[in-house]
C-alpha cells in the first residue's frame, strides 16, 4: 500500500528520558520511521554533532530560516530559538515514512494546527523527583538551567492532556514497544485508510454485478 507516512509529535519533560526512547525506536524500525532534526540557536552540548542532534544557527540566521518560511514550526525555550525545517519532513512522509518531530509543547500545539492528523506523545518519567534526578545526572547543564528547565516542566505538566497519549517512561524496551503500538495502531484507523476503503467498495460493487 502506498501511503504517506505520519507525522508523530514526541514531547516530555527536559530529563523524561524521551532522546533515548526514540533512538531505540529507531533502532528497531529503521524502515519505519525517520527522525527530524531541528535547528537550535542553543550552543552544542559536548558529544553533539552539526545536523546530528542539531543544525546549531546563529540567531541572524535562525530568523532568516522563519522570514523564508523553512520552518514547520518554532519556539522559544528558555532563551534559545528551536525549530523544525520543514523539506526534509515532507520529503520522508512522500516516501512512506513516520516521521518523528522531538519538540515541546509550544511547537506541538503549532503543529497540532497546521496538521490535525498528527499523532501527539508526551512522555513522562514515573515520578517528578525521578525527573530532577536524571536532570542532575545528565551533568551538562548548570544548576541555573537545571532549574529553569524544572519550571518549565511545571509548566509543561500544565499542557499534557492536550496531548493524544502520555508515555510512562519506566522501563526503556517496554517503553519503546508501547510506542510502537500506538503508532501502528494509528495506521489503522479508518480516517488513514480512505483509499482502502474506496477499494475495498468497488470491488464489492463489481462483484455484486457479476
Ligand atoms: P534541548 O536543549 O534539551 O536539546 O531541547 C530543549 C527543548 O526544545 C526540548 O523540549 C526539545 O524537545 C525542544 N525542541 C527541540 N527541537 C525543537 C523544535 O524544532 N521545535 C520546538 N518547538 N521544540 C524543539
């Protein structure tokens, strides 16, 4: 069946542990699903590599790609630009592929707007203590960020029902395979299926004729 693919919107908490559940969804189902990568005006961290984790812009140049509408969607986080460039995106659902945007909850509600067939996730860890800790852990943010980012979860916390699934992130494989079968049981639903349908009908008409 030749069928675009859809775009799946992952959000959660800085810290929910989201980067690596999606890394191993991909790991799994290379076939299946494509990762978008954003452009950030934030500094790489260490380990980060251009066009891997990120496309790192200058703010000149992040506002040129939002005037020349290269952006799907973008937002402001604690004080930095992040955004989704937009060819890459379609050029994989054409192909077939679902295509995952990992971004928070402003750029999802955007999203959410301009496309309502997308899927929204919002993954959680199982307890906010268990956030903070892997927040500190991590060990590449500043006690000042570190605290930010926790205000901004409080504040994230505010939007999660907006969202059409929430993940519990307790155990990584379970947690990957749950995802997994929500996104293929999306696939399924009626609304995604028309051309099938249409099919399925004709031939039943042309057989009710024979
Ligand atoms: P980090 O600095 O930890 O890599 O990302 C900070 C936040 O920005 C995370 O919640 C991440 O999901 C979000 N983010 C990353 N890329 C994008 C994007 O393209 N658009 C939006 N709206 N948010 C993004």
């Amino acid at each position: 069946m030749n069928k675009k693919g859809i775009l799946i919107v992952v959000s959660g908490f800085s810290g929910a542990g989201k980067g690596t559940l999606i890394k191993e969804l991909l790991r799994r189902y290379p076939k299946k699903y494509a990762l978008s990568v954003s452009a950030t005006t934030r500094k790489p961290r260490e380990g980060e590599q251009e066009g891997r984790e990120y496309f790192f812009k200058t703010q000149e140049e992040f506002e040129k790609m939002i005037a020349k509408e290269e952006l799907i969607e973008y937002a402001g986080y604690v004080n930095h630009y992040y955004g989704t460039p937009r060819a890459y995106v379609e050029q994989k659902l054409e192909e077939g592929k679902d295509v995952i945007l990992e971004i928070e909850i402003q750029g999802a509600m955007h999203v959410r707007e301009k496309f309502p067939d997308a899927v929204l996730l919002f993954v959680t860890p199982p307890t906010a203590s268990e956030l903070q800790r892997r927040l500190v852990d991590r060990g590449t943010e500043t006690p000042e960020v570190i605290a930010s980012r926790l205000q901004r979860a409080a504040e994230e916390a505010e939007g999660m029902a907006q969202y059409d699934y929430l993940v519990v992130n307790d155990q990584l494989e379970a947690c990957v395979e749950e995802m997994h079968h929500i996104l293929q049981g999306e696939h399924r639903k009626s609304f995604r299926n028309h051309r099938f349908m249409e099919k399925v009908k004709e031939e039943l008409q042309q057989l009710k004729g024979e």
